[in-house]
C-alpha cells in the first residue's frame, strides 16, 4: 500500500441490537443502509437478533457466528451502531459486541442510532465512550428514533425531519468516513511517519 492510496468504496457494517423480533432501532437502520448503499459504499447488515454472539469469554472455542461476525468487523471501514435506551444505556448484545470487537475499531467512523422516548442522549454518549476507548472516531451527532412519533401504525417511518436526518447521516458517515480511514490507512503504512497514533497499530 502506498502513501496516496484512496478508497472508492467505503465498507459500511450496520449493527442492529435489540433482540425484539420487530424493532425500531433496527428498522431505522435498515433505512439507512438502504440511503449508505447508494453512495460510494457497500454495505452488510450484522442483525445481532439473529446472529447471536455468546457473552464474551463464556466459549472456549470461537463459535460460528463469532467466526462470522470476525470476518464482518475486519470488512468493515465504518459502522452504524443501533440500540434501544435501555435505562439511558446501550442494550447488553451492543456491549457485547463492542467488547468483543475493540481492537479492530482503530482508524473506523461511527454513526449512532437509538429508539427512545427520551431521545437517548445518555446512550449515544456512553456508545461514543466506548468506541473512543478503543480508538474509534465518532460523528459528531447521531439519530434519535422516537417509536410513537417516528413510525406510523404499519411501522413505516413517517416525518421528513427524521428522514432528512438520516439522509444527512448516510451521507456524512461515507464522506468524512472515507478521509478518516484512507488516512489512518495512509498512516498505517508510511513507517518514516513515527508520530501519529496509526504507528501503534504497525504489526
Ligand atoms: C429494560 C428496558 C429498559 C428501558 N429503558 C428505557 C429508558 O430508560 N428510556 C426510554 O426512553 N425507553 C426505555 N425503554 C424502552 C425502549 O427503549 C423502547 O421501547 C425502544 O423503542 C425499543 O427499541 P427496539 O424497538 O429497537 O427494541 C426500555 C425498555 C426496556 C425493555
């Protein structure tokens, strides 16, 4: 890799996290990835409802879906996180996932999502914690789902400002995702470059 490589296609994972088999958060995340996937992007969809990781440590060996899920984190370039506010925090199969996957979050966006009757302010900050614990980088706003004013009866999304929010969203993460990690890319593997915080992750 050199110096001046670009990413054309940004790789997009999209993380759903409630295990209700109908849910918010993971429908507004599926609309997003609709809106990431027609820009310079592919994305995947990680549905932690069915793609069930074991709590972290409780297997001795890597199950298949760890296996999987592996696979879809080292893929990614950015992630969306969705949650419901479980009492002003992130549901415990987000944690979950976050512990899992830490160490390959360096260098990565993130864009939030929650569904909250409160708006969720303590979650998205407490899931922006988290992901800059482990070297992340975070939009600086996220999407705030409030289910009984944001969907109607068929669980369509109704309201263009949170459709406008999401087209924002979609729109920014693949922007500013793309420059932050062709220069952590960059960084990466400029090794006369000593001091910058993409050095620690030279192998
Ligand atoms: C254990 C639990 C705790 C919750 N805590 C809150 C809360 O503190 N604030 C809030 O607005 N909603 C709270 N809720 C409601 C959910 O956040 C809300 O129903 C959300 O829309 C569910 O998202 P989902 O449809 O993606 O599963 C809680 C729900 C559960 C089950």
């Amino acid at each position: 890799m050199t110096s001046t490589e670009s990413k054309s296609i940004l790789n997009v994972l999209g993380v759903g996290s409630s295990m209700r088999q109908i849910s918010y958060s993971t429908t507004a995340l599926k609309i997003i990835l609709e809106k990431v996937g027609g820009k310079d992007a592919e994305t995947n969809l990680l549905d932690l409802q069915k793609t069930r990781l074991p709590m972290l440590y409780s297997q001795e060996d890597d199950t298949e879906e760890i296996v999987r899920v592996t696979e879809l984190v080292k893929w990614a370039d950015a992630f969306v996180l969705a949650t419901p506010d479980y009492h002003g925090s992130m549901s415990g199969s987000l944690k979950n996932f976050l512990d899992y996957f830490w160490s390959d979050f360096a260098g990565k966006t993130f864009g939030y999502i929650v569904a909250s009757h409160e708006k969720g302010l303590t979650v998205m900050d407490q899931m922006r914690t988290a992901v800059r614990q482990c070297y992340g980088w975070s939009m600086p706003y996220g999407i705030s789902i409030n289910p009984e004013v944001d969907f109607n009866d068929k669980r369509e999304l109704i309201g263009t400002k949170i459709s406008s929010r999401l087209d924002m969203l979609a729109r920014d993460l693949v922007v500013y995702g793309k420059l932050i990690r062709e220069q952590f890319l960059n960084d990466l593997h400029r090794s006369s470059l000593v001091n910058t915080f993409a050095g620690y992750y030279r192998k």
